[in-house]
C-alpha cells in the first residue's frame, strides 16, 4: 500500500545531477603544502605526548618522593614525642628545673 506522502526516487536525470554535483566530489590529492603541513603537526604531536609522558613519570616520582617523606616526618614525629614524654616521666624535677643544664 504506496502513500502519496512518500518521497518519490529521482529520475535517471536528476539523479545525473544530483551525483555529479559538486557537493559530492572532492579533491582527493592532497596539495604539497597539506602533506608537509600534516607531517609537521604529526611530528608537533608526537613531541607533545612525550613530553606528557616525561611529565607525568616525574609526577609520579615526586608524588612517590612526596609520600616517603610525610611517612619519615610521620615517623619522627612520633620518635620526639616519645622522648618527650620518656624525659618528663624519667626527671620530673628536671625537667621543671629546666633539665639541670646549669646556665652561666
């Protein structure tokens, strides 16, 4: 069952037109220019994912370096309160006295 709504198919020579319209071809050889200029944005490009790539390698090692430090101050903070606390329980009067360093 055929609408009247539905788009008819175009004649043989609209169809002439239509395909040797200058919408649908293209140039298909690219100029001297384009090929040096593609091969010069490649190049552009492959020079920038590198140095990305030597970018994030010392991210990375600075964000390692970074994470070892915080754990050692982590570490020695813990080590100075512990003698803290170990001289003011071991010389109480000591340490009121100023840890018996005599001053001149």
């Amino acid at each position: 069952m055929a609408t009247s709504d539905s788009p008819s198919l175009p004649s043989n020579a609209n169809l002439a037109d239509f395909t040797e319209s200058i919408a649908w071809t293209a140039e298909t050889e690219p100029t001297a220019g384009e090929v040096i200029e593609k091969e010069n944005l490649l190049k552009d490009v492959l020079a920038m994912q590198d140095s990305l790539r030597a970018l994030l390698t010392r991210v990375t090692t600075v964000k390692e370096d970074c994470t070892k430090a915080e754990s050692e101050n982590e570490t020695l903070q813990t080590y100075v309160e512990s003698v803290t606390k170990s001289l003011a329980i071991s010389s109480p009067a000591g340490a009121a006295a100023g840890n018996g360093v005599k001053r001149r």
